[in-house]
C-alpha cells in the first residue's frame, strides 16, 4: 500500500501505481469500495488507461490487448510529462464522481454478501474513527512511525475507513512529499468518487461532519490542500470544457452552429455497421504474433481474376478472392454512405450515363473498399489520350476517400453524442466500451501524394464536385487556390526564372509547346510546381483549403513539398510532421511522372508516416485506438499506388513498405510493344549482357560498354552518336569514362542549363561533337527533337515506353539506319514494354545474345 510506503523508497511510475491499484486483481474498486458496477467501468477503465499510456511496458497489464509490445514510450507520453495525465485522469474520475454525488443519477445497487464488510464498517463507523483519529500523521519526510508500521489495523481495512468520506482521504494524502503527492493523486480522486456513493448511502451531512473532524488532526499544509485540489479540478474541468468548444468549432464553421449535429442517426448507423469494410478493418485487433509475420512475410500471390475492361491485365493478389463475384454482387449502396452514393449517382446519370453497376469508377472504389493495399501499374494517364480510364480511377479512389473520411467523423461525432448525453444524465457505462476508441494521434486520415500542382488541381475539383451539397454549403479559400494552382500567367512569368525543385528549367515551355508532343503539352500545359502541401478540412457544411494541418482530414501535397516539411521540422524544435503519424489511407498518383522527379524523396517520405508523434496535439488519449498506442499503425494502413508502368522503385515500395495486413492486389499486365510505332527502316539491334545479380547490373553494364562497344565508336570516323542513358547515376560514370577517354563529345542532362543546351545541340548537329550523352530525364522535362543523330545507342532502355519510338524516329540518314541497345534479364520490365511480354520472355532465356528487330 502506498499509504505504508515510506516516501524516500517510493519510485514514482504507472507500474507502482498500477500495481496498488489493482492490486486485488480487480476486486480492488468493488469489493472494497462498495461502488455501484456502473461507476466502477467508468472509473477503472480511463484510470487504467491513462496508466498504460504513461509507462509503455505496463500496457502489457490492458485487459483489451493482451499481446502489446513492450516498446519504448513516445516523447509527449513518458515520465516528464505523466503528471499531465495523471491529472487529466484524475480529474475525470473527481468530475464522475461529484456528477454522481450532485445529481444522485444511479440507484442504490443490491446489498449483497459482496459488500457485507463494507456495510459492517458503516455501521461501526464510530469505532473506526476513533482509531483513525489516534494514527500519527506522516512526517514531513514521507516517514511512518513504529505503531503504523506494526500493530495497526490490515491495510485494506483502513482503506475502507477512508473511502468513507471524500475530504478524509485529500488530508491523508496531502501530507505526503511532493513526488508521492503526484501518485496519490489518482488514488485520492478514484477513492472520492466510492466517497460519493457512500455519502449517497449514509447521508451527506454526517460524513461533513466526520471530515472536519479528521481535518482538526491534519497540520495546516494538510488542510489546504483539499481546496487546491478542487480549485485544480475546476480548472481542468474548464479546460475540458474548452476543448469541447475547440473540437466543436472545428466541426462547424457559419451557418453550421444552428444545426444540433452534423450527422443524423441514419449516417450513424451507417458508420458503426458491424459488416461494413471500414468497420472491420479498424476494428481488428493484430496479436504480436501476427504483426511479426507480416513484417518478416514474403506475400505471395494466391489468385487471379481478368481485369474488366483490359483484356491483357488481370488482378492477382494474396489471401482470400473477393472479386470473382464483384460484378454480380449488387449491393443496395455499395458499402457507401448514403448521401456519397446517391450524389455519385446523380452526378453519373447526369453525365449521360445510366449502367453504374458495371461503371469503372464503381469497380475500383469496391477494389479500394477491401482495404487492401492496391498496385495498378497499367493505368492510361489523361496526357496520353486516356482521359476517360483516368478520370474513372480518379472518381473511385476519391470516393473512396470521401467515404473514409466521412465515416470516421461520424463515428467520433456519435460518441461525442453519446459523451454528452452521458455527462448530463449519468445512464450508460460508456466508457467502459471499445466503441470509444475511434481516434488516432492527429486528425488527418488521407494523405493524396501528385507530382505536380496542375494534377493536385484536377484532384481538388473533382473531389469538391463529387461532395455532397449539403457537405459544401461554402468552400473556403477558393480564391487562393486558384491563383497558386491556376493562374498560367503568373505561374509562367514566374517559372521563367526558377526552376523546379526537380532541378528542371520549365523557363520556356510556353514558347515551344507548338513544337511539342501532344502528351507534354497535357501534362506540363498548367501550373508545373512540383513544390505544395495544403490541408482539406470537412465542416458540416463546408470545405475548407489551407486548413491547419492538425485540423484537416485530408492532406495533399507533392513529394517534395513533404520533404521540405520533414526537413524544417529536424532544424526548428517547435515544428514537426506529427500530422503524418495517423495516416490511414494513402494514394501516390501519377508515381511514373514522380519516378521523373525524384523517387527517394517519395520513399522518405513514406516512411515517416505513421511513426509515434513527437507531442501531443489535443488529442484525447482516452480515445485512441489500442493498435496506434501499440505501434501498429502501418500494418492498418491502405496504400494505393497508380502509374502507367512498373518499374523495380515502384516494385520495391508495394513489396516492403506497404505492409497491410489485410493483404495485397496488383494488376499483372502482358504487352504488345511498341516496336510497330518506329516509323522508319531502322535495324534494331539488342545485345544482352551478363549479370549475376541486381547489385551488379551497373557494373557490368559499363564493364560491357567500354570493353565491346566503346572501341567500335572510337575506330570509326563517322559522328552523330547519341548514346539515351536512363538514369543520372548511369550518365556520371559514362561521362567521366568519357572524359578519361578524351572523346569528343557533349553533354543533355536535367541539370544542364539552358546557355549550355542550346549550344550542345548546335555543336552535335554541325558535327563538332562526335558524341552526345541524352538523358531520359532530359527528354521527359523538354522533348527536344535532336537534330544530327546518325548511330543511336541505348545505353539502358527508357522507362516510358513511349520514349523509345520517339528517340528511335529521330535518326536521319537514308540508308544503313541502325540502334543499338544494351540490356540484361534484369531489365525484363523496360523491356517487355517496348518489345512485347512474348518477345522478352524469349529474349532473356534465350542462350543467343544479339537479336534484331528491323
């Protein structure tokens, strides 16, 4: 008992209290309390919960979670800040029980034989106060005399004397030293509210009178102390209050305060329906076992399905089927919430449309509610020519958004319902229930990754339009939305002189786009800002952009705007990117046009989501769910990755950082090449080298160039090479070979500038350079046509399939046109594309080496 522990030896931690707590192995609160049932889940359950969440290894003794790690506990919850908690739910406890004290909301429960000593010591309360009355008070010190120590009544019997009454128990506590104080803290406020009870039982104006008496025995600190406590309790008490105002005016903005709440009963029962996707996947509970396998598994690909509406692609993903009856199974709202559907609908009819069911919108949102994390890597993008299978995905995984987001506020608004209604009129036990853990760390749920700002813009109006109208009464910020995502002109008269923070010059895009290809003039026409990060926040009856990150629902940006964000956050100790911590949905668009960019800011930034935050941001630690305070926040979140092409990034990342534990879909896609797309007579010559593993592609990649490829172009007197290389880490180790070479030669990078490039192309056109190094990256940011190209190398194929004809169609001459280009059975991605699925398979098992395509 900590009232017999001297104070020199007591170790402040949740484990010791914990421990004295429920000590009785649970018994403690009603056996010897005597409390009704009804206040013991709600006292014991925030109690025991705000213990765990002090001392992470004590959340090993959660009766919810037996299979919690024994992690180390997150900076805003460890020692330094336990008082805050302990306060927080102590209070809740001294709060509980005053409401029940003031308003007598409970009756009387049963006697039973269970609170037979209870009412013994009732009835001779007298006798035991005269005992009471004649024990010496602790010292200043924390030290207890011998007659305390030794011939005095059992600890658990005078705990029920001072339970008895709620001022007793604060004066005995109080004399104790400060460190001991915090701890007693709880116990004191947990005892006041059995106090309550038993005043209800006993009659108020007796136990009064028994604490003034037992107040005259206390020394002056002692008696103060009860009225600092109380004054701590209102003061909390308003905090709390406050905080529900604060939550409150988050959820409303205008008009939305006449409206008694934002949702009705039927969207609540929508949220919390058992049998919905969302419902079962958060309220899944992962055991340790599982977790350890889902970080060590190597998933494995069980079933496949045709893809509707791609006759080359199919599904093909782990665990169980569900979607051999996905175009049958008709539901009545798809597992939507209701208003989402029927505006969905609306808006499809309205477009000229009427078979919804087997809609390709329709079919990808049931795909993304599975939960699973998802891999479509064959999607048509909008700038080339897709424009219809683009937006069709667009429509299902907003949908989807909007539909998670929608549900998870309406859970949490339910039980802010159930809450309140609780405060006032002291009927359900509703704490002692999991369906109050419905919240992460931070409010964002949804984190939507794009390359550039004019795709966040096609995203942002759709998702407003694809909003019901009752949930965007008023969009707020449109205004500056607009100009920093739409406004051509000034966007362009600014990017005339900055570049990109992919280190691209989009300086004079304007000036040749009728010179350009149709799919660049699509895809960097608008706002080519690669650099952004905004909040979306969903009031009752409005949107609202720019939200506080700490406010909003979903969160949009580009990689590297992320990046920027991680970065100021390590140099200024007041920011941080705690806002990432909850993140439960994530959507990467457009990955191909990022793997342009630059892929391992997309890779940082992955993989600080849902890490434990740094703070605490308001958030009420009551009502977290066990899996975030467990650390398992990434095996429950859904990632979907779209791109028109797979590459070993792209592979890589949905292989070992998309860790959902309700499994994988991919979309396995066969290709036809695009080899009929070279419009002239050009002997297409591919040459494979030898290469034992991943790790050693690079090397004998460039082993194989300077030692049977080099030497041909150096003998010969004839220029107009260009050698197209992939990547900038390839273009560097070319370029000082080259150079250690002392060839003739120039130099097309993304990080080439302008002065320079235009005197590159004049120099390799009027033959005074007999080499030129293109990279892919060059061609994607500018699409320049070079002039000059008599011999064409692939030193690595281009990841955009597209590409290759286009470099191909380049060469000039009128006879003897060859390409040469080198590849190895690592390459069997890139290369498949261009040359179709059957010829790879063939060209990397084959026990020939040199192929030709004319």
């Amino acid at each position: 008992s900590i009232q017999h522990r001297p104070a020199k030896s007591f170790q402040f931690t949740s484990f010791s209290v914990q421990n004295f707590i429920f000590s009785k192995g649970g018994d403690w609160f009603s056996s010897s309390a005597g409390l009704h049932p009804r206040i013991v889940g709600s006292v014991r359950r925030p109690v025991e919960r705000s213990l765990s969440l002090i001392d992470s290894p004590s959340l090993s003794h959660r009766r919810s979670s037996p299979h919690c790690t024994h992690q180390s506990p997150p900076p805003f919850l460890s020692a330094a800040s336990s008082s805050f908690f302990l306060r927080h739910s102590v209070t809740f406890v001294l709060l509980m029980g005053k409401q029940f004290r003031n308003h007598g909301g409970l009756k009387r429960p049963n006697k039973t034989q269970k609170f037979e000593s209870t009412r013994h010591t009732k009835k001779n309360r007298g006798v035991e106060q005269e005992k009471i009355a004649h024990l010496a008070s602790p010292s200043s010190s924390g030290e207890l005399s011998e007659e305390e120590n030794g011939n005095v009544a059992p600890t658990e019997e005078i705990i029920h004397k001072e339970s008895s009454t709620y001022d007793e128990l604060l004066n005995l506590l109080s004399s104790s030293s400060k460190s001991v104080a915090h701890a007693n803290k709880q116990r004191q406020r947990q005892e006041e509210g059995r106090s309550d009870t038993e005043e209800e039982e006993e009659g108020e104006d007796e136990d009064e009178d028994e604490d003034e008496d037992e107040d005259e025995d206390d020394d002056d600190e002692t008696t103060s102390l009860p009225e600092d406590l109380d004054n701590d309790a209102k003061e909390i008490d308003d905090s709390l209050k406050g905080d529900k105002q604060t939550e409150d005016e988050m959820e409303t903005s205008g008009s939305d305060e006449e409206h008694d709440s934002g949702i009705d009963d039927e969207s609540a029962v929508e949220a919390t329906r058992s049998d919905s996707s969302f419902s079962r996947h958060v309220g899944h509970i992962l055991s340790k076992v599982e977790v350890d396998n889902l970080s060590t598994m190597k998933w494995k690909y069980k079933w496949e399905v045709p893809a509707v509406g791609m006759s080359n692609c199919r599904w093909v993903g782990t665990g169980e089927c569900f979607l051999k009856d996905l175009d049958t199974n008709v539901h009545v709202d798809y597992d939507m919430k209701l208003k989402l559907y029927k505006h969905w609908l609306d808006i499809y009819k309205t477009s000229g449309k009427n078979d919804f069911h087997s809609s390709k919108q329709r079919l990808f949102f049931t795909l993304c509610n599975s939960y699973r994390d998802i891999l479509h890597c064959n999607k048509k993008p909008f700038y080339l020519k897709g424009l219809e299978d683009d937006s069709s995905i667009m429509d299902g995984y907003i949908m989807h958004t909007l539909n998670h987001v929608f549900k998870t506020r309406d859970i949490v608004t339910k039980n802010d319902s159930k809450a309140a209604k609780h405060q006032e009129k002291s009927k359900d036990n509703l704490l002692n229930d999991d369906s109050f853990l419905d919240q992460g760390f931070t409010r964002p749920k949804v984190l939507i990754l794009l390359p550039l700002a004019s795709n966040a813009l096609r995203v942002v109006k759709r998702l407003i339009q694809l909003t019901p109208s009752s949930h965007k009464a008023t969009v707020e910020h449109m205004d500056r939305f607009y100009k920093e995502f739409d406004n051509e002109d000034v966007e362009d008269s600014e990017d005339g002189n900055k570049e990109s923070g992919s280190g691209q010059d989009f300086g004079n895009l304007n000036s040749q786009k009728s010179s350009k290809p149709s799919d660049f003039e699509s895809l960097f026409g608008g706002i080519n800002n690669d650099h952004f990060v905004f909040g979306i926040k969903f009031t009752r009856r409005s949107i609202k952009l720019y939200s506080d990150f700490y406010s909003s629902d979903i969160i949009v940006a580009s990689a590297l705007g992320l990046l920027t964000k991680m970065g100021q956050a390590e140099k200024d100790k007041d920011k941080d990117v705690d806002y990432l911590s909850s993140i439960e949905v994530l959507i990467i668009d457009y990955a191909e046009v990022i793997t342009m960019q630059n892929w391992s800011y997309l890779s940082s930034v992955v993989k600080q989501l849902n890490l434990i935050p740094s703070k605490q941001h308001g958030t009420d630690v009551m009502r977290i769910r066990q899996w975030y305070l467990d650390g398992y926040a990434r095996f429950y979140r859904q990632t979907i990755m779209l791109s028109s092409y797979l590459n070993p990034d792209i592979n890589a990342m949905f292989n070992h950082q998309c860790v959902n534990y309700q499994g994988k879909v991919k979309l396995e896609c066969e290709y036809k090449g695009v080899l009929p797309k070279v419009l002239l007579q050009v002997q297409q010559i591919y040459q494979r080298f030898g290469a034992d593993s991943v790790e050693d592609i690079d090397d004998a990649r460039l082993e194989y160039f300077t030692k049977k490829v080099f030497p041909k172009i150096k003998d010969s007197s004839e220029g107009g090479v260009m050698i197209f290389i992939s990547s900038y880490f390839e273009f560097v180790r070319i370029r000082n070979f080259l150079k250690s070479q002392n060839a003739s030669f120039c130099l097309l990078s993304e990080y080439t500038k302008q002065s320079d490039i235009s005197r590159a192309r004049v120099w390799f056109f009027e033959g005074k350079r007999k080499i030129m190094l293109y990279t892919e990256r060059m061609h994607f940011y500018h699409r320049y046509k070079i002039r000059g190209i008599k011999n064409l190398m692939f030193y690595s194929l281009p990841e955009r399939k597209e590409f290759y004809p286009e470099i191909v169609n380049m060469v000039e001459g009128s006879d003897n046109l060859t390409s040469t280009t080198l590849f190895s059975r690592f390459d069997q991605l890139r290369l498949e594309r261009i040359v179709g699925t059957s010829n790879a398979k063939r060209m990397v098992k084959s026990e020939k080496e040199v192929f030709v395509f004319c």
